[in-house]
C-alpha cells in the first residue's frame, strides 16, 4: 500500500487525511540500517510530511528538516506535491548506543541545540524569492513548566497550531515495513460547515477527535485507509457522513542528478576538486537519499569547470564510470 485518502466530515468541521506507505518506504531503507528509534522517528516524519504535503495548494515540496549536536545530526523529508518523497538521516560520529525507546527530545538533544524547520518551497520561484519556513518547537510552554516535545506528532501538531492556527490532531506509527499516519483538523465555521452553531462545532470537533484516539498502531501499519475510514467513523457517517476523495498514490523518488554534483564541485572550487584528483584518480559523491554513485575523473572535473551547467544531466562519464 502507497496511498494518502482524504475526507471531510459533514456533521463538523472537520477534514482528515489517512496515509498508508509501504513499498515506498521499504524504498528509503533499502541502504540504510540505522537503530530501530532512529528508524521510527525517521519513519514518522515520513508520515508527516507525506500528510501535510497533501494540503498543498502550490506545486512545490515541503521539506522537514532536523538540525542538532544530539545523536541525530541531521534529518531530511521531502515530499512534492505530487506526493513523490525521499528521505535520510545522519547520525552524529560521537553517538553511543541508542536505545530502543529514545523519544524525538532525547535524539535531537531538543533542550540544548536541536532544530528542527518545516520548508515550503514552491516549484517556479522567482530569482530571490525565498521560500516559506517555519520553525517547529521542540519545547512546549505549560505556564511556567517547560517539557520537551517527545514525539513528531506532538511537533506538527505544535507546528499547525502556532503556525496555521488550526487545531490539527496527528497520530504516526513506523515500523521496518510499514509507515501509517491519520491528520483530523478542526476548520473554520463558514463554507459547508456554516450550519453549524459554535457549540455545535465544538461538540462535532471533540467527537471526531475522540474517534481519532481510538487508533491503534496496528491498524495504521497494517488496514488500508479506506477500511480505516469506514471503521473508524460508522458512527460519524451514520448520522451524519463521511465524503472520501479518490485515493492518491505515494512514491519513492530520488532527485538527485549528475548535474547536481557538478554544481557541487563547483562550490567546492577548482583548486579543491584538483586536490582529490591527484589523492584519488577520481571524486566520488554518494547521493545520501538513494545511495547512488556519481563518478567523475580528470576530464570530467575539467568539463565541469569550463560549463555553467552540465549538458546533459543523465550522461556517464567520459571514461564510462
């Protein structure tokens, strides 16, 4: 399953997503085997993304990025609009073992250096324009008491609060297979929900959240969204009804290019490209999302650095590498 359903709730104001990734995922973990926390908090945002990228109203990529001096040092997802995704994690050099149940606070080190950001960059934009970022807390403010943010779907929900104002419930689970995700979030009171009183809303709100909370991991891992929707909600689409929307497909796919590590190299500068040449014979870049290898030999450095843009960004290698 590599789906993403969406509905909305006649009788409240509420609209939901459902995901379910599988192949897809498998996909990102082919070349990785990062401990089993790790996986799942990578897993997660999988999820995340994959939600949120759905609501898009531009085509473009949401990009959720983590930052820190903790045991994750870094931490991409990206997903288009068309809900083609990709995704990596980098592990800090100094991390000892990480145990099995080690929550999102304690591996982005979240009260001291973690950062984490959420990306929307639409496809087209003009020269300088810079796209949309958002800052996802870590910590959350109870009054006075201050207490670390524990799992990604306490952080977007944090995230679609402070910055969309929308009360947005989010429920993730990952495992070594699977990746499932349900989104329920609370609209305004106006187009079709403006029947409905402030009271009437509110109460339609709680009730769909508490059917929300009666999700269990397995059903998220292992139920397609459709019989997810129609278990979850009989209740709701009895009395009032559920609309579902024509599923999505969700897909693995890498944009990385051989073009791409020539722009790198150039950032690298002539003088260092020439440096590992005469080390090595050869640089050689691995794509960090699908574990490709780009090669590129004297002459390939040279016709990097005499162009402002490679050609052809699929062609091999002079000497065929």
């Amino acid at each position: 399953m590599n789906k993403l359903l969406v509905f909305m709730c006649d009788g409240a104001p509420v609209r939901g997503e459902i995901v379910s990734i599988g192949s897809a995922w498998q996909a990102v973990l082919e070349r990785r085997n990062d401990p089993p926390a790790v996986r799942k908090i990578l897993g997660d945002f999988v999820g995340a993304a994959t939600l949120l990228s759905a609501s898009l109203k531009f085509d473009g990529v949401l990009i959720i990025q983590a930052q820190s001096k903790g045991p994750i040092q870094l931490l991409v997802v990206e997903c288009s609009s068309d809900l083609t995704m990709r995704a990596t994690v980098k592990l800090s050099a100094e991390a000892s073992e990480i145990p099995h149940d080690a929550t999102l606070a304690e591996l982005l080190d979240a009260s001291d250096s973690g950062r984490l950001v959420i990306t929307l960059d639409p496809a087209g934009r003009e020269p300088g324009q810079a796209p949309y970022q958002g800052i996802v807390a870590l910590q959350e403010h109870c009054g006075t008491v201050i207490k670390p943010v524990t799992s990604a779907a306490e952080a977007i929900a944090l995230y679609m609060q402070n910055s969309e104002q929308l009360d947005t419930r989010i429920w993730l689970s990952s495992n070594e297979t699977n990746v499932g995700g349900l989104l329920l979030q609370r609209l305004p009171n106006s187009g079709g929900h403006a029947h409905l009183d402030p009271r009437e809303a509110a109460e339609g709100w709680n009730r769909v959240q508490a059917l929300g909370d009666t999700i269990t991991d397995e059903e998220l891992l292992t139920l397609p969204p459709e019989t997810i929707l129609r278990r979850l909600f009989l209740e709701e689409s009895t009395n009032n009804g559920v609309r579902s929307f024509p599923a999505r497909k969700i897909q693995f796919t890498c944009r990385c290019s051989r073009a791409k590590v020539a722009d790198i190299l150039r950032m690298l500068g002539e003088e260092e490209v020439e440096g590992i040449i005469v080390e090595q014979d050869i640089v050689e870049a691995a794509c960090e999302f699908c574990g490709k290898i780009y090669q590129f030999d004297a002459v390939d450095c040279r016709q990097v650095f005499k162009t402002n843009l490679l050609s052809d960004g699929t062609k091999p290698p002079s000497s065929g590498h």
